[in-house]
C-alpha cells in the first residue's frame, strides 16, 4: 500500500511541474502562413484606409537615420544606432527632447543599440558598455544598470521585467526573460552551434496591442507574448524553394541576395492583417496579407509608389502601421504631386515626415 501511495505521490508531483513549467517555442499553437511572392499592382489600396503625415520639427543636433521608430501615448520617439542618437516628438512633429548623450560618465553611453518605452521609463540599452540606462519621458538621467550578457534587443515587460534576445556567448542563450536588474529567469531559446548570428540590424521585438512579436534573424517564424513574457502562440512562414538553407542562415555572408526570399524586420501582426518587409530575391518588397482571407501580394517599395505603399514598416500604433518618409523617397513616387504640397516641401527641404498608415478593418 505504501508503494502505491508513493507511486501516485510521484505521478501527481510530475503532473504539476509538466503543467507549471513555461510553453516552449514547440509547445505552443501554431498558424501556418503561405507567403505570397508575387507583386500584386495596386495592393496597398486594399489594405490602408487612410494615410496621416506627421512633419517632423528636428532641431539643430538632429539624427542621420531612422534605425528605429516608437509610438507610446501618441509621443514618436526615433533612434539614430549610427550615430547613437534618441530622442522624442509630440504627435504633430514637435521635437521634445533627448535621451542622454555619448560619453564614460555614469549617465551617458558609447553605442545604443535598442531601446523600449513604458509607464515608467525610457530605456536605452548600450551593447557596447552592456548596460541599461534609465530616463524619465522628460529626458531626466534615472539610473545606470550593468546586465551579465551582451544584449541584442529587447522589450519592457508589465511587473518590471524584460524579454532580451542576446549575441552569441558562453552561455549560448539567445532568447530569455529577466528581472528588473536583469538577472536571467528564464531561458526560451538556445543557439545554435552553427549560428554564426551576423545578419542583424533591424527590430526583433514589435508591440502590438497586449501582444509582443518576436522574429529572430534569418528565421521563418514569429513567436508571440503576452505582456508578462507567456509565450501563446507562432506563425510559421512558407517561402517554399525562395527560403534560404540553413547554411545560408547561419552565416549571412553565404547568402546570395538575388536568390532567396526571407524577412527583413520584424512583422506586423494586427488581428487577420500581416505587414511584412522581405527581402525578395534582391527586390526590397512590403506583403500585404489577409490571414483570414488568405490573399495578399507585394509592393516594390523602390519605384512607383503611390500614396498608400508603406515604405519600410517600422512598428504599429492605434490600428496603424507608422512608416517614415525622407527626400530621396520622393523619386519613388510614379507621382509625387499625389502626395500634400507641404509635405513635398518639407522633404525637399531635407527633414523627415513620420507616416501613419490606417489598416482598413
């Protein structure tokens, strides 16, 4: 009797650790995607309901690139990874202010690499010092932070704590959570022994709603978060013979650009509506995709765009997808007279515009 009982004490402890223990990248559900490849004329109409242009004020120590874009209660904040640059306009373009400069002292950093908004705070991650800076959405210095890792990128977490995807290291964590001061608690993914890990250089996290995307290079698939960092659920992507071999996605400099079809940044996931940048057999191409539907197509973002074609999607907000315009875009246009004449003036004049894409319901 007493085996018995310590045989169903046993199978009851093992239950529960099975179903306390966080889904794995092979536990969750996963959504299928065909991808189209094919350009499709006029697809972006289907899908934008209304365009928004946002002219930005840029003061005089202005940025040279928009590396990455956020939105949070309607403030766009831009960083510059070139030139390590962060800083933040209102809703109709005004500039408000920095975020920290370059420096050794306790608030500045060497190279911004990422950065996330939350309630609390504007958090900018330095990859070359490997610490996490702390400001206020004013631009007040809060706190310095070391992290044990060599972070890549990262998202802000409700309760304080962080999702960060990491370079290669000794540990070989690519993917995991951490605390507020950003000691691992959980490792999500591992790399890759083979994974060389040197094609990065665009967002890997997106925001969306209640939900947190994650894409990693060279992958074909999208994991998706909660806010507390649960993973729910993935879309796996269908490139068919265009997806590159795995060689070719472990070490980035054996790819053959005109041959092979893979993501470009992050996508964006907004109820059946898929937004995705490819890189498409050397053709930078937007897809446009109805999940529910399951039609769509693609765009040619480098020639005669129209005034719905979303130029490089860089994030979602409020039902949009936000874009950006600079001068050399203008020469895109099949008619840049469809686009509002101050708009045309202002980046003639060698400023950006920040474009809100409307998705049709």
């Amino acid at each position: 009797m007493k085996n018995i009982l310590y045989c169903v004490l046993c199978l009851s402890l093992f239950a529960a650790c099975k179903q306390d223990r966080p889904a794995s990248v092979r536990d969750v559900p996963q959504t299928a995607v065909d991808v189209p490849l094919d350009e499709v004329p006029g697809i972006s109409s289907s899908f934008i309901d209304s365009v928004i242009f946002v002219k930005l004020q840029e003061p005089q120590r202005t940025f040279r690139n928009i590396n990455k874009l956020k939105v949070y209660n309607d403030t766009i904040y831009i960083l510059d990874e070139r030139l390590s640059v962060m800083m933040s306009f209102d809703k109709h373009g005004k500039f408000i202010t920095y975020y920290g400069e370059r420096g050794r002292s306790e608030s500045e950093y060497v190279r911004v690499n990422s950065f996330d908004v939350d309630p609390r705070n504007v958090y900018l991650y330095d990859d070359s010092g490997e610490k996490m800076l702390m400001f206020t959405h004013d631009g007040r210095f809060v706190k310095k932070v070391k992290t044990p890792f060599w972070g890549e990128d990262f998202v802000a977490l409700d309760g304080g704590s962080f999702l960060f995807s990491l370079k290669p290291g000794d540990s070989g964590v690519r993917l995991c959570m951490t605390d507020s001061l950003f000691n691992i608690t959980r490792v999500i993914e591992k790399f890759d022994s083979r994974d060389q890990d040197n094609y990065s250089g665009y967002s890997l996290f997106q925001k969306i709603g209640d939900s947190i995307y994650y894409t990693d290079d060279m992958s074909d698939t999208t994991h998706v978060f909660t806010s507390r960092g649960e993973l729910t659920h993935s879309y796996v992507y269908d490139f068919g013979n265009d997806a590159p071999p795995l060689e070719a996605r472990y070490d980035a400099d054996r790819l053959p650009e005109d041959k092979y079809v893979y993501m470009a940044t992050c996508p964006l996931i907004y109820g059946s509506k898929l937004i995705m940048l490819l890189c498409n057999r050397k053709i930078r191409t937007v897809m446009y995709y109805d999940m529910y539907k399951r039609t769509g197509g693609n765009k040619d973002i480098d020639r005669d765009l129209s005034l719905t074609d979303i130029i490089i999607p860089k994030c979602m907000y409020n039902g949009c997808v936000v874009g950006y315009l600079e001068d050399y875009c203008l020469d895109r246009f099949a008619d840049k007279g469809t686009l509002p004449q101050d708009v045309v003036k202002h980046l003639e004049d060698g400023y950006r515009v920040i474009v809100f894409y409307r998705l049709r319901h």
